[in-house]
C-alpha cells in the first residue's frame, strides 16, 4: 500500500491542463461530459483515500472501536502510518461530509422553495414570468422544468432575443445541466484541486446552452447579442440574481467568451480531440490521472482488507 494511498489527493492536479483547454479546443458538450466524469471520478477516490487513512491511522490504537486484532504487530508492520495521520484523515472526512451535506441541502431547499413560490403563479407551458423589477432567467429543473425569467428581463430583450434567452434555459432542463452542476460541486467540496473543474462545466454549460439556443433560433449573432444584452441587464441592476446551484442565461462569468465563441463558427461536433494537439495531450494526461487515481484507491482497498482479514480470527 504505503504511499499510494496519498495519491489521489493530489492526482486532480493532473486536470487542471485540461479544465483551461477545454472551453477553448473542445465542443461544449463534449467538454461539460468529459470534465463532469473526470471530476466524479477523482472525488470518489479522494474520498475512499481519505476513509482508508483514517482506518489504517486509528487501527493501531488498542482500545478503538475497531476489532482488537486489527491493531496487532503484524498489522502495524503492514501499514505503519502514524495515528495523527489517521485522526487527521477522519476529521477531513467529517469535514468533507459536512461541506458535501450542507451543499446538497442548500440545493434542494432552493429548489423546493423556489417551486413552492411558484406554484401559485400563472405560466404558460413551462414558461413562468415572474413580476420583478430586476432582470433575471434560470432553469428551475423538476416534474416538470420550468424555465423562470422576471418581467424586467422580458421587457429588456427584444422579442427574438427573448427566444433565443427561453431555449438556452430548455436546452440546461433538457440536458440536465443541475446535474453535473451540483456533481461537480460536491466534488470540488472533496477536494479543493477539484474547483478549477468546477468552474470550468460551469462555463461549458453554458456554451453548450447557447450553441442549442442559437441552433432553435437560426442565428448564432442574434444569440449572442441576446447573452450580451441580458449581462448588461443584469450589470445595472447591481449584479446577478440568480438562486445559488441553478443555471442561469445571465450567470456571472466570462460572458465576452460566449459572445465571441457564437460570433465565431459552429464548434465540432467531435469527441476525443486529436492525440497531437495540446487539448489532446491535456486530455491524455487528465485521462491517466484519473485512472492512476482510480488504480490507487482500489489498490490500497483491496491490500487493507487482505491484511485486515488475514488479522482477524475467524
């Protein structure tokens, strides 16, 4: 086992190329998809590292809730790591589970409050327009979506950029976007090497809205001029309201880079990028990363029980 076990902590690192390329080189979709899994992937191993130290670090200690045997010499040979280690690897776990439930409880309470406050408000299809001064649109996801936006907003677009705003936010409900919105933020809670690719589907998120915006409505200039419009909406009312977790035609970001993508032309539809490019190479390094993540974490698993079991009378 020995010092493997540390290195999924450290091994998110390996993404971090890859999170600044992907907006550049790859096909939103394909970068949203490809960092969501990445993200998952090594959030659950830093997890399962970090429960794996804190049961090698507290079986040496006599006493423990553990079973006795489990703190025997033989088993201190086998894995020697000091009982600090241990205690510190399960208060990041506590830690950790902490960050991840209040996260995850947030969210659903946002939710719950915001379709319990729209309940009694008239909409059409799964439209809902909100009586608000200030501008604002985001996908409430749910059975069924619904797509929220405030008469300020409706008011401040013309009327084919208020399509161009309405099918970015069905594209985020029907394309799930809250959820690899809220995977890759509990990983990111995990582990803090982790938020570059947070950010980085946030942002393909919503490219991968606006290129299905300006598919529905026929015209890349008029959905980036409607993005544009909407940011300066928003910028003088004092900045974004939109409910924390939920994906948002405004949202704050580089909105001069969505603008300038849909001026520019139709992304690739491709998967992989090519082995010689930089994103590819990135990708690569990503991909390696996460398997030796993987690798890592399974490995320590399985050479913990073997050893444990081997400790434990029958």
């Amino acid at each position: 086992m020995g010092v493997f076990v540390f290195l999924p902590l450290v091994l998110p690192l390996t993404a971090l190329p890859i999170a600044r390329l992907a907006g550049l080189h790859l096909h939103p979709r394909t970068a949203a998809r490809l960092l969501t899994a990445l993200s998952v992937v090594m959030g659950v191993c830093s997890t399962l590292c970090l429960g794996l130290l804190g049961v090698i670090g507290t079986a040496q200690i006599p006493g423990n809730p553990l079973p006795d045997s489990w703190s025997a010499p033989e088993v201190r040979d086998v894995v020697p790591f000091h009982e600090a280690v241990g205690f510190g690897s399960i208060a990041l776990l506590c830690a950790v589970a902490v960050a991840c439930g209040a996260t995850l409880v947030r969210h659903l309470r946002v939710r719950r409050r915001l379709r319990h406050a729209l309940a009694a408000v008239p909409h059409e299809r799964d439209v809902a327009v909100l009586p608000d001064r200030t501008p604002y649109a985001y996908a409430l996801p749910g059975r069924p979506g619904r797509v929220v936006a405030s008469t300020a907003m409706a008011a401040g677009l013309a009327p084919d950029e208020y399509r161009a705003l309405l099918a970015h936010e069905r594209a985020h409900l029907t394309h799930r976007h809250h959820r690899i919105l809220l995977a890759t933020r509990l990983a990111s809670r995990v582990n803090p090497f982790l938020r570059p690719l947070q950010a980085a589907v946030a942002f393909g998120a919503e490219r991968w809205a606006d290129e299905e915006a300006a598919e529905a409505v026929g015209d890349r200039r008029l959905t980036a001029r409607a993005v544009a419009n909407a940011a300066l909406l928003t910028h003088r009312a004092g900045g974004p309201h939109t409910p924390p977790g939920l994906a948002a035609f405004a949202a704050p970001g580089p909105v001069p880079r969505r603008v300038a993508a849909l001026l520019g032309p139709v992304p690739a539809a491709g998967g992989w990028p090519p082995a010689h490019s930089p994103a590819g190479l990135a990708a690569m390094v990503a991909a390696a990363g996460t398997a030796a993540s993987a690798l890592s974490a399974v490995n320590a698993a399985v050479a913990l029980l073997l050893v444990l079991k081997a400790a434990t009378p029958l």
